[in-house]
C-alpha cells in the first residue's frame, strides 16, 4: 500500500500547491508548528544527525531520548515512527539517494518493531521553502513520490514542507523551521537549535561535500554506538584557494541557498575544507583499520571514542 492521507490513497501532485489544495489541513498543523518557540537542545540523550544522515531508536534506549537534525533551508528533514513499538528514526535529506534513503528508514523502523503485531508506519516532513531556483518544491514532490509507490502503507501526518515553511523578510523568502527534534518517548516534535552536534562533523560534512550521495545510518541501537565511516571523498579542486576564500565566496558558490544559510555555514564548510586539506586520503589516516570510528554516551551527554573488538 502506498501512502495515506485520512484514510485516502495519496496521488503524486503536480506541483507543492496542487498538494495543499488537496489537503488543506496540513496548511493548519503547518501553522501550528511554525508558530511555536524554537527550543535549543542539549547534548544530553541527544542523537544529531547531519545533511544525508539517517537514525533511529526506541524507546528503551537509555542513552538516546531525542533524535534531531537542523541547518534545513532547501533539505528536508524527515521523521518515520511505529506508533506500536514506539521505534522512531530521523533522516536529513538534500535530493541525493532520496529513495535509497527513504527506503532506508522504513526498513530500520520495521527491522526495530519486528516483535510488534499492533500499530502503523506514519511520517512527517518537514522543511524546505519557496526558493527561486525550485529546489525544496523539487525534493518535496520527489519524496511524495517515493512514499506513493512504497510497498508499506505509510500515514503522512505532517506536511511543512516548502510553500508552507516560508516568511517573507523584506521581500525575501527564508525557511521558518531550520531544525526539528523529536521526543522519542512521546514522539512530540519540535522546532529546536542544538548546541552539541556530535563528533567528527568536519569529517562527516567533507562526505557529502565530495560528493558522497549515500543516506547512512550512524546509529547502532542495539549497541548504543554512534558510528561514522568508514569512507572515502573525492579529491576537490582548488581545495587550498578555497580553504583561504573569504565568506563571501564561500556562502555564494557552496550552497543552494546563499541568502538563508545560518551564521555559522562559512565555519561549517571551512572546517570541512581544513579536514580535506589534512586527510586527502582518509582510508588511510582517519579510517587505517578500516572499521568506523565509534562511540557511546556519556551521562553528560558526550560522545566518547571506543575502540571495537570485533
């Protein structure tokens, strides 16, 4: 079964309009989360995942109580639960792989609630905006369209995404919602900015910068261990004149939407670039025993290196 809207197969719409008018009621639930309070998040039972990252977990993780993603202007963050088994996971998805990715979250979130006979699959997405260029309307129908032909039956509960997701500042059009969190006790979602994004983001974001389009999941809930890699990127031109570039440049020429991107992109992507420039060749100095660098939380909320035994 493909997905569902109250009861009523859903149709792969034409355009982002074309979709609200069909249902206008996920314009009201829109409303609803954009109008509330950013809430900042701790690193405390806190599991972020970054653009092409995926995650998940139940309930009974004592180490992982929030699961959350943020920096969304064109991307979209998507949220899939099992409202039997309580399992949930979150992904961040920029257009790369959005099927491998989604398909990807589905499989995680049955593979987590295989012993519950009671209960459905629902998912909201969030993020996007009316951005010139057509991106986020682009990656909104193409998730749409994914879901629509899966073979589980899935309800769409939450639909912020793009024309619904936008204000309006002096003419421009920026996101409303940047990040989201989700409590995975209650499954309460929420706007939410997290001061702790976990470790090696520099690492991870030199990734998806080179052109690895794959959605992974960094999270072992059986064994509470966040894991990153291992992997390759592919070498970038000019890597030393970008790694000196001024903002400006950076902003202008390394994201689909220069005007919205939050203060700390240039940082963000200098980090990256700086991690490129010190490991061209990270299979052999970040990832030398070929197994991924892992990690577990501390009470604290910290991620600590662990080295694997097997």
């Amino acid at each position: 079964m493909p997905l569902i809207v109250e009861g009523r197969l859903v149709e792969v719409p034409a355009s982002v309009a074309e979709f609200f008018k069909t249902y206008p009621n996920f314009k009201l639930s829109s409303e609803r989360l954009c109008s509330q309070q950013s809430q900042e998040v701790g690193p405390k039972g806190l599991l972020y995942v970054g653009q092409r990252e995926i995650g998940g977990t139940t309930p009974d993780d004592d180490d992982v109580h929030v699961l959350g993603s943020d920096d969304a202007t064109t991307c979209h963050v998507v949220v899939l639960l099992h409202t039997g088994s309580g399992a949930v996971c979150i992904g961040h998805f920029d257009g790369c792989e959005t099927k491998k990715g989604l398909e990807s979250m589905v499989e995680l979130v049955l593979e987590l609630s295989k012993d519950e006979t009671s209960g459905r699959l629902e998912i909201h997405l969030v993020g996007g905006f009316t951005d010139e260029a057509g991106h986020s309307e682009k990656l909104s129908l193409e998730i749409l369209k994914v879901l629509t032909g899966h073979p589980s039956e899935i309800s769409l509960v939450t639909a912020c995404i793009t024309d619904q997701n936008t204000v309006y500042k002096e003419g421009v059009p920026f996101p409303v919602i940047y990040g989201l969190a989700v409590d995975v006790k209650t499954r309460n979602l929420y706007k939410a900015t997290f001061s702790d994004k976990g470790p090696d983001l520099p690492l991870r974001g030199a990734r998806h910068f080179t052109g690895g389009k794959e959605m992974i999941n960094i999270y072992d809930s059986h064994r509470r261990w966040l894991k990153i890699g291992p992997f390759t990127y592919k070498p970038m031109h000019y890597l030393e004149m970008w790694c000196e570039a001024p903002d400006y440049i950076i902003r202008q020429n390394l994201s689909t939407s220069p005007a919205q991107e939050p203060e700390h992109f240039e940082a963000s992507v200098r980090a990256s670039l700086h991690q490129m420039l010190d490991h061209p060749e990270p299979m052999k100095t970040v990832f030398s025993d070929g197994k991924p660098r892992t990690y577990t939380k501390q009470p604290d909320g910290e991620w600590k290196r662990v080295e694997q035994t097997s």
